[in-house]
C-alpha cells in the first residue's frame, strides 16, 4: 500500500497537506508556508459544499479502519489513508476495510508536546544506561513515535460512602516506682456523599490501563469541541470497550479513592483497624473524549515494549528491558579486569612466607 499523510486536510492555498500546530492554535503548510486558523477551514468547506451535515449522524464522513492481522488493533483514519505498519506490535500485516460512520467525540484536548519533544523526552531516559539494547538507541526506531488520539471515557460521578473502624489511643505515664499505660477503645464512623468529576478510563483494549492511568493527569479544562480537523497530521482509534464495561474499572478506583479518603478522616488515634466500608457509586455523566498521547512501540526478543508520553504534560512512562549479553560481558570484563589488578599487585608485592 502507498504511504499517505495521516487524517490529512489540504491547504487552501496549493492543495498540499496541511497539519494542525497546537501551539499556534493554526494549521501550517510545509510547502508554501500559509497558515490557516480552524474558522478558515470551515468556511473554505461551507463554500464547496464539504461541510458535514452534523445533524445526519449516519451521513458523517467515511473512514477506513485498518485492522492489525498479528494484534487486531484498529486505527480509525479518513478514507484517503493507508499504513504498512502497526503502531502497537509493530507487524507489517495490516488491511484495510471501510467503515461507514465515526464514533464522534465530545471533546478532544489537543497536543502541546510535538514530535521532537518525545523524542527528545525518551533520548534522555535512555541516557546513561550501558546495558540498554542498541534497538532502544536507534534512531530509526525512536523516529517511529506516533501522535495518537486515544479514546477515553470521561465519568461524573457520586458515591454515597461509610467506613467504620476500631481505633485505640494509648496514653504511657510514670512515677517513682510504676509504669503506667492506659488503652482506650473506640468505633469511629465516618461517611459522606463525594463527589468526583472527569474520571477517565481508556477506551480501547489495545492500551495498558496502568500504563494510561500512570500519565495522568490531563487539564480537562483544555477541553475543546470535536472537530474533525484537529486530528490532522495524527492518528486517532475509536473505542472498542463500552462505557458501561470501563464503569466497572472506574467504580473500584472511585471505592478505593473513597475508602483512602475517609479512612485520612480518622487522625489523633494511636491504631486503626477499618472493619467495614460500603460505597453506593452512581454515575452523573459520561463523555467520550479523545486525549493526546505520544506512542513509541519497540520490538526486542520477541517482545514489544511500550512507551507512552502525556501529549498535553510531556510525562513519560514505560519498561527499559536490559541486554542480557551486554549484562554477561560486563560481569565478566569486571572480573577479568579485578582478576588482573589483583595478579599485578601480588607480582609487584613479591610472595613471602
């Protein structure tokens, strides 16, 4: 398949492939240099007739979805893109199919971080570590960092809660010839009616829950109305986990955070023991939202290792594996070179009885 520009839109001025600099806030031609703001765009459509009638949910523009062979990953793309690479496992094995409509977002927050920050960003976690693969080093790897939209539920929540818990208080005093102590022994309650809002969870079954909760946070306040264009120059995946199967993660992170926080409630006690707890969680609103995520996937002895960067923060997670054969010749150059340090000073020392 030929190589195009990813969610491309063109230039107004040339036709060329334009693509969206979060911050400029403008979409930018590389070939006549014009820069254009989102306004531009849509009157440019609405003048030609482009304009998607958002009211015809179903009559939306057509996408492909490319479907992974070795993975079943799916990438949600405009209908004028082809791939030859999976972003996740990083197999050549990828076809193409059509799709006739588009999960719509609510919201997007869009990229503050570029390309060159990412890499920048893993080029310093890599640094100073000799054991590293030379994979992990390799530029054309590192130039395989992607800029994609992954899908997120957003949840408001409230959650109805009570802990009860035995808490003592020990009290230790003195004379001339005792020591005294004296335990008290209390049921402390606390309980209440919290109130969390923009939980998110990713959507999608393709991305590692911890790895997505570990970038965090995003500044929802950034948030921005859907519009189709924003995707340009990234990739973008719909949702493939229903917000009522990702409510069930959320729930027990939400029970967690409730218990956590009443059980911080119970101070000026010696002991804690929480007996009980129960949360009556109950979902306000949900929204399907898309967040900025730079995505970096390196294939090393048959194992793919995952690297994500917060594309809204610039926070970096992920696994640096260690090369076991340059660990192996480490280990044996050390104790070669301390073998010969020892032999040189005992033949410069003399052997004496």
């Amino acid at each position: 398949m030929k190589n195009k520009e990813v969610l491309d839109e063109k230039c107004l001025n040339c036709g060329a492939t334009i693509h969206y600099k979060p911050l400029l806030d403008k979409f930018r031609c590389d070939y006549c240099r014009s820069e254009f703001t989102l306004e531009d765009i849509k009157k440019y459509k609405e003048k030609h007739h482009q304009e998607v009638n958002l009211n015809e949910k179903s009559k939306l523009e057509e996408v492909d979805a490319y479907y992974c062979n070795n993975c079943g990953a799916s990438i949600i793309t405009l209908n004028n893109t082809s791939s030859t690479k999976c972003v996740y496992c990083k197999s050549n094995a990828i076809i193409k199919n059509r799709l006739t409509g588009l999960f719509k977002p609510d919201s997007l927050i869009l990229f503050q971080k570029t390309k060159e920050d990412a890499i920048d960003a893993f080029k310093k976690i890599c640094q100073g570590r000799p054991l590293l693969p030379k994979d992990f080093n390799n530029i054309n790897n590192i130039k395989e960092m992607e800029g994609l939209y992954v899908p997120f539920w957003l949840y408001d929540l409230k959650n109805d809660c009570y802990l009860q818990a035995d808490c003592t208080r020990i009290k230790t005093w003195s004379d001339s010839n005792y020591i005294y102590t004296k335990t008290s022994f209390y049921k402390v309650e606390r309980g209440g009616s919290l109130s969390f809002y923009n939980v998110p969870n990713d959507a999608a079954t393709r991305f590692d829950d911890e790895i997505m909760n570990a970038i965090e946070p995003f500044n929802f306040n950034n948030l921005k109305k859907f519009e189709t264009s924003y995707l340009a120059g990234f990739l973008a995946e719909k949702y493939d986990e229903e917000k009522n199967k990702v409510f069930a993660k959320v729930q027990k992170r939400i029970e967690n955070d409730s218990t956590n926080y009443l059980r911080g409630q119970i101070t000026s006690y010696q002991t804690v023991n929480v007996l009980d707890n129960k949360n009556l969680v109950s979902k306000e609103k949900i929204k399907y939202v898309l967040l900025p995520v730079w995505v970096l996937n390196i294939k090393y002895q048959d194992k793919v290792y995952h690297f994500a960067m917060n594309g809204e923060t610039g926070k970096l997670v992920g696994e640096i594996p260690v090369d076991k054969k340059k660990m192996f010749l480490t280990i044996i150059l050390t104790f070669l070179l301390s073998f010969g340090l020892i032999l040189v000073f005992f033949l410069i020392g003399g052997y004496k009885f």
